[in-house]
C-alpha cells in the first residue's frame, strides 16, 4: 500500500483530542500509521474519492479525518462517528 512518514494534526482537532482526554489513544493510532498497520486503525478513503478525504479510527467512537499528501497525513479534524 502506502507508506507514511509523517503525519501532523492542526490546533483545533488538537484541542478537541484534549478536551475528552483522548490524546493516549491518539498516539497509540498514530504509532501504528507510522509503522504501516493500517488496517487496526481501519485507514481508509472517504467516499466520494475524489475529494481526496482520508480517516482512521482514533477508538471506536472518535475518527480522524485528514488528507494525504505524498507520505504526510495531515489530520484537519476529529469526529464523533456515534452521533
């Protein structure tokens, strides 16, 4: 598949991932992109691909959503998927 390198996150899902104390679980998923297990983080493209949009499972409530840029995941925000 892939491979990443780096990935970085803006100030405002920053923010979120520590306002509900998820900061752990975040590097913990991000340890794995690093390491090229995507498929327990569930790294997958967003529909329609056109847009380009990626997420991965921070845990089973909370996704990330960023794009991907040569081998750079640049997270732009979290969501609540169970809302």
């Amino acid at each position: 598949m892939i491979a990443i390198s780096r990935v970085l996150i803006a100030e405002e899902p920053l923010a979120y991932l520590k306002a509900r104390k998820l900061e752990k679980q975040y590097l913990k998923a991000k340890k794995l992109i690093l390491s090229g297990h995507f498929s327990n983080v569930d790294l997958k493209i967003r529909e329609p691909k056109k847009d380009r949009v990626w997420y991965f499972r921070i845990n089973r409530q909370f996704r990330a959503f960023c794009e991907l840029e040569w081998e750079m995941l640049y997270v732009f925000a979290i969501d609540n998927h169970q809302k």
